[in-house]
C-alpha cells in the first residue's frame, strides 16, 4: 500500500515510518527539509509544508492511505496562532487532499487532551465530552479539539473513513526537539521548584507507533482511541525518575492555588530580566490537572498492549543521558 505521511521526521513520525516499511508498504513523507535518514529507508520525500494546498495534493497523489501526524506542540499562548494554522487549517487542506485522491483511510493524530483533562483524579474514556472550560486558555489542546471536530465532522459528512487516535503524553528514546519529553528534561536540570498535585498518564512511542499501523485495517471510522500505557499522580512519576537518576523530586510540596502563583511569579520575574523562565505558568497549571485515560477501547479493537512504565521511564532517561548528558 501506499501511506503518505506527515510529520514524518518527528518523535513519533519516525517511529511510525520504520514500521510501515518494514511491513511492506510504500511510504512518502511530507517534509520541510531533506530527510535522508528516511531516504536511507527508501522512503520518497516531498518538499513542502502544510497547509500548502500544492504540498498536500503532491503528498497524497497516488496514495491509498494517509497518517497525519504533523504537529505542533507548545504552552506558549503567544504560538496559538500558528497552531492553529498547522493543525485546523492544515488538516483542512489534507482533508480535501484526501478526499480528491478517495484514499482508503485517513488516521489522524490527535491527543488525550481533547478528552481527558480534568481537576479531579477521574479516568476518561472516549465517550466523554470536550473539556473546553478546562483546556480553553491552553490553545495547543483547543487547537486540536478544533482539528479533531472538522476531521470527525468531514468524515462523517464526506464518507471519507477517518479514524482519530489520542496518545497521552508520549515518552521513550529518540525525542531529539524535545518537544514531548521536556518535563522528563526539566526534571533532571532540577528546573521543577514545586511538587505539582495533578496526574498524568503516559505512553511509550514505540506503543504508539504500533498503534497507528494497527488502525490502517483495525481502526474503525468515525472512531477515536485513547492510547495510554500509565496513569499516575506527579508525585509517583518523580519518585520512580527520582530512583533511577539520583535526581531528588522536588522536596517543595504547596496547595494547588500558591503552586500557580509561584509559577506565575516566576515567569514574570524572567520576562523582566530578558531571560528565559525555568518553568511557566501553563505547565504549572497543568501540574495541577488530572490526564488520566482509560485504553480498554483501543486495547479490544487495536491490540494495544502499552508496555511496562517502568520500561519506558527507563529508556527516556537512558537515551536523555546518552544524547544531551542529562542527570549525570
């Protein structure tokens, strides 16, 4: 099968694109720059950029099946915009693209958070609704709900079978942006100051990799599926990297509500010195939130099987170690 693919070159895309070439198929990746450790694969790269109506129709022209998982992830309000950009208006134009080439399958990559954000220790599962009024001043989260509404919706409208995947916060080796790990990287720079009450649940990349090839032939259209490997509380989370790095948690243990504060504080007080804040007042405010998911779903129907935590735990650091020097 031809699989076009975006965000190919990227902590999961990697991983996504060495399994769909080892199972056999032909895979061209949408890529803003040359890519020749894909090339290597045999994988094809187009040149070019979402949401380029050009770049979308040359990606998928040919192609019985997309992987959408371009991305874009920040806390930063000020990058709302081009978020938005990249994962509505973006999606928008694969979708068209997709439906003027009638592919066989459209899976999506979304995220937990358009489910399961909550300020209580509750576990989502996919029948709950949007939790808008929590995630509303976090616009990575209020860009996706909004990419994963018009993807379900013209789906739905179109005929054009999308299923729509939601991994928890993804961890394992090979995050070169640290765009997914960076909470596991500021806790080993001791850059955490206080113990957040929230929970969290994730998941291992390669877990998830798996995940998406499944949905190909398993994923049922008009579906999401929640991928998680672990739920636990921050405090466990820092405990168990506390044990395998020699790294102490954060020993600084404040109600929810003076943990904001303090993160404001500090993000203001680097503003006014032209530096950059070692933690900002969204992470804190998500520190202070439950993301636990329920996998079940996508246990039936995927054969998700998310490997030991610990495993996973281990590997992130092992690879942080090897690749930046982390903890050590």
């Amino acid at each position: 099968m031809r699989i076009a693919v975006t965000g190919g070159t990227g902590f999961l895309g990697t991983q996504v694109v060495a399994r769909l070439v080892a199972a056999g198929h032909q895979v061209v990746v949408l890529s803003r720059a040359p890519a020749p450790n894909l090339e290597r694969q045999g994988v094809q790269i187009v040149r070019g950029e979402l949401p380029d109506p050009q770049a979308a129709d040359r990606l998928i022209g040919g192609a019985e099946a997309v992987v959408h998982l371009a991305g874009r992830v920040s806390r930063d309000p000020a990058d709302g915009p081009a978020m938005y950009r990249l994962h509505v208006e973006g999606t928008r134009v694969l979708l068209e693209a997709a439906l003027r080439t009638r592919v066989r399958r459209f899976v999506l990559a979304s995220s937990s958070g358009t489910i399961g954000v909550s300020r209580t220790d509750r576990i989502a599962t996919e029948a709950d609704p949007e939790p808008i009024e929590t995630v509303g001043r976090w616009p990575y989260y209020l860009s996706k709900i909004y990419q994963e509404r018009l993807a379900l919706s013209l789906g739905e409208k179109s005929g054009l079978p999308v299923v729509c995947l939601n991994p928890s916060l993804i961890l394992g080796p090979g995050d070169e942006r640290l765009s997914s790990t960076g909470d596991i990287w500021r806790f080993l720079r001791r850059d955490i100051p206080a113990m957040p009450n929230g929970g969290l649940s994730f998941v291992d990349v390669r877990d998830v990799a798996a995940a998406f090839v499944a949905a190909l032939d398993r994923g049922r259209p008009g579906d999401r599926y929640l991928l998680g490997g672990a739920n636990m509380t921050f405090r466990e989370l820092f405990e168990r990297l506390g044990r395998l790095t020699g790294v102490p948690p954060p020993r600084l243990r404040l109600p929810s509500r003076a943990n904001i504060l303090g993160g404001a504080l500090v993000e203001r007080w680097a503003r006014f010195r032209g530096v950059a804040a070692p933690i900002d007042r969204a992470s804190v405010e998500m520190g202070e939130h439950w993301f636990y998911v329920d996998s079940s779903k996508a246990r039936r129907e995927l054969d998700f099987s998310p490997r030991d935590p610990q495993e996973t735990l281990r590997e992130t650091v092992r690879w942080m170690k090897e690749r930046f020097g982390a903890g050590s």
